[in-house]
C-alpha cells in the first residue's frame, strides 16, 4: 500500500507531533508499506538534530523535506512566511507525486490536509484520513485571538466545511475533539451527505521507553526540597493558559493542616510565576513551584511522587488534550483532573477508574480526594495497577500503533500489514 503522511515536524525535530509521526511512519514502513512523508526543513528549534540523534531513524521511510525560510516563531508575519512555503512546497508535492492509496494529514500547519484533497481529485480512489490534532479557528476563538464567529472565524468555518466534504476519515484525540469537529463541519450536516466516520485515538509515549518493572534512582529534588516520606501530588509541564490554578490552590489551603501533603508543581509558561506568587502571598507552604527538569530526569521524578495532577480550562475542551498524561499512566501514577468531561483525560478516568475527575471550582472535592487517596492505601494501590493497565492497553505505540492498522483496514478494505501496492 502507498501511503503518505504530511506533517510540517518530522524528526530529529523535537516537536511531539514530530515524534508521532516518525512513531506511525516507522511502524506502516515495518509493515511492508510504500510509505512518505511530507514535511518541513525547518522546526521549533534550528539544532533539534542535536537533541536525540534522530537523524539516523526511519531509514525506510522516505522523507520529502520542503524548504523553509526558518524564521521561527518570534511573530506571527514570521510564523506565517514559514507556513506559506511550507504550503507551497506541499501542494507541489502532492500534485505531482504517485498515486497513493492514503494519504494521512495532520493539522500543522492549520488546513495542510488541502494537499491531500487536492491529490485525490486527481486520483480519487485515494483515501483522505484527517489526523486532528489543533482545532482552527476553535482555539484562536477561545483564546480570544480572533472574534467567536466573526469574518475571519466564518472564513475559516468555510474552509473547514469544504475540506471535511472531501475527507474520508477523522480521527481525533478524544470525544470533546470530535464531538466540536463534527458538530461544526460533519457533511451530513451540510447537503444531507452521509456523516463523516470518525475514531479516537489518543497520543502516546513509546512502550520501550517505559518498562514495566524499571527502577529509577530517585530524585535529589525530594531532599532538597524537604519532602522524603510525603504525599507529593506533581504537576510536571506547561503551565499555560489552557490550565486551571485556582482550584488547585484553594484546595491546597483547605489542606495546610495536613503536614502529609504536598504539591509540587514543576515546569514553565505563562501561569507559572503567577502560580508562585499566589501561592506565597497565601503563605501556603504545602505548594512548591520550580522550573523545568531536564527531561533525562522526568523518571526519576514522577517515580518519586504520589500521584499526578492534570487542569484543563472548560473553554479549552475539544482544542487541547494535556499530553502529559500518557508518562503519568506509564510510571503508575493515579490522575487527580481538575477539568471539564469528556477530554482526554476524563475519557482514560472513565475508562480504566485510573484517577478521579472534579470539577473546576471544587475546592472540596479536590481537598477531599486527596486526603482518600492519602489515607485509603488499597484504594492508591488499585489506582496504580490501573494507572498502568491504562497505558498498557490504550497509550503506548503499540497500542496505537494496532488502532491505525485497524482503521486503515476499515478504510481501504486492504489488511493493514498488506504491503502489495493497490
């Protein structure tokens, strides 16, 4: 089978939608697969090739790497030259390469799935699979970048409903994504067209990296920070505007008076040092707020702690998946959530009773699940096991890596590990 995936990050580039990539590529290619990428010279970073000698893998796959001026991401005039290459080289790509059974076209940039539809007009027994990662212009709405429903949203809308006319598959990373997508853009919605097929896949870490029963040394932050022997509740990543502190706060000060119990919180981005602040003009003392860890390091910290804390804002619902939570499954790591249903994270709750999900605003709750989990040690243990099953069964590439044969097979009506060219 021939078979492409366009995506503006490959690897070395350190990117996560990078890595996922080269992961699927990687794997159709061992399969027996015809299988092509389409992707950019540039990344987030110019030295990425230094970061984890990535350059060497995927040599099965071929790798078509369109020029880009590499102007980064100081500006959006910047970032926007970069996509306007990036677009230019695709489409040319697309339009002159060999037929392709199916084309898999992830959202970065925004609307690159176009390369792919214009393929298939000129073939059009080629299979048009969407691989959603941002939702445009849902996030930049929500983010209040650009007016909810205004010209440039109702533009963007219009280009989004021609596309999905076209596809032939969605998949989204979880049920908030594809209940948003398919709420605005299902043909079926349009010209009585049928619905568009859809499935959920969610991200994910590499199995290898996470063996089951590795040992870690154990952190020096435990120590430095005077924590050895407590109930260390970690939020280890971005603490960005998508992410929710009140709560997290406002439980931490219910809990002073509980000297077991602490949060950590570890990582960067915009909310990080309001975080601190508030959290030191509250005089909380059972909240620590640091920087970023070398990654090499991440074992050993999450095999240090309790627990895992993850937040997202309800506006956020449907255009952001918290991507820590696949390590956190990895290293038996009960989720505490503090967001709205249906995401990701609360799908994984749901699923596999691997964490509890609360509401935002709900101090209580939170302050109250926290001192179960502390206290009820059958309940923390029967969360670990399921923590990890978790990872073990929907989370990890081999897992995904399985899910995408199978949609591959229920697209093409080929067997996935079919290598024979249609």
């Amino acid at each position: 089978m021939r078979l492409t995936i366009i995506n503006q990050f490959y690897t070395p580039d350190i990117s996560p939608t990078a890595h996922l990539s080269a992961s699927l590529a990687e794997h159709f290619a061992a399969s027996g697969h015809d299988v092509t990428v389409i992707t950019s010279r540039g990344g987030y970073s110019k030295d990425a090739e230094k970061k984890d000698g990535a350059e060497h893998r995927a040599s099965s796959v071929d790798v078509r790497r369109i020029w880009t001026p590499r102007l980064g991401k100081a500006s959006i005039v910047k970032r926007l030259a970069d996509y306007f290459f990036f677009y230019l080289g695709t489409f040319f790509t697309a339009l002159f390469m060999q037929k392709q059974d199916v084309i898999i076209t992830l959202t970065t940039p925004p609307f690159v799935g176009w390369a792919a539809v214009l393929h298939k007009m000129f073939h059009r027994k080629t299979k048009v699979i969407l691989w959603n990662m941002d939702c445009y212009p849902e996030a930049p709405e929500r983010a209040d970048m650009i007016k909810t429903d205004g010209f440039m949203s109702r533009l963007l809308q219009f280009v989004n409903r021609a596309m999905f006319k076209r596809l032939d598959h969605l998949v989204g990373l979880d049920t908030a994504m594809i209940d948003l997508l398919m709420g605005r853009y299902d043909p079926a919605k349009l010209d009585k067209r049928k619905s568009l097929p859809t499935t959920i896949i969610p991200n994910w870490e590499d199995a290898d990296f996470f063996p089951k029963d590795a040992e870690h040394e154990p952190w020096e932050g435990i120590e430095r920070h005077g924590i050895a022997g407590k109930f260390v509740i970690l939020y280890l990543g971005n603490m960005g505007v998508g992410h929710e502190f009140d709560t997290v706060l406002d439980a931490a000060e219910l809990l002073q008076d509980d000297d077991r119990i602490v949060f950590l919180f570890i990582g960067g981005g915009k909310r990080k040092d309001p975080t601190a602040e508030d959290a030191k003009e509250r005089g909380l003392k059972n909240v620590i707020v640091q920087g970023y860890v070398p990654k090499a390091e991440t074992p050993s910290v999450m095999s240090s702690v309790s627990c895992s804390l993850i937040t997202l804002r309800d506006n956020m619902l449907g255009v952001m998946s918290p991507s820590k939570l696949h390590s956190n499954l990895a290293m038996r790591l009960p989720i505490l959530y503090v967001g709205p249903k249906a995401s990701n994270v609360d799908d994984a709750i749901e699923r596999f009773d691997c964490g509890i999900t609360l509401t935002i605003g709900d101090a209580e709750g939170l302050a109250e699940a926290v001192r179960e989990l502390a206290s009820n040690e059958q309940r923390f243990n029967i969360m670990q096991t399921a923590a990890r099953t978790a990872f073990d069964e929907a989370y990890n590439d081999k897992a995904t890596h399985a899910a995408f044969d199978d949609l591959l097979e229920r697209v093409t009506g080929q067997r996935a590990s079919q290598g024979d060219h249609a």
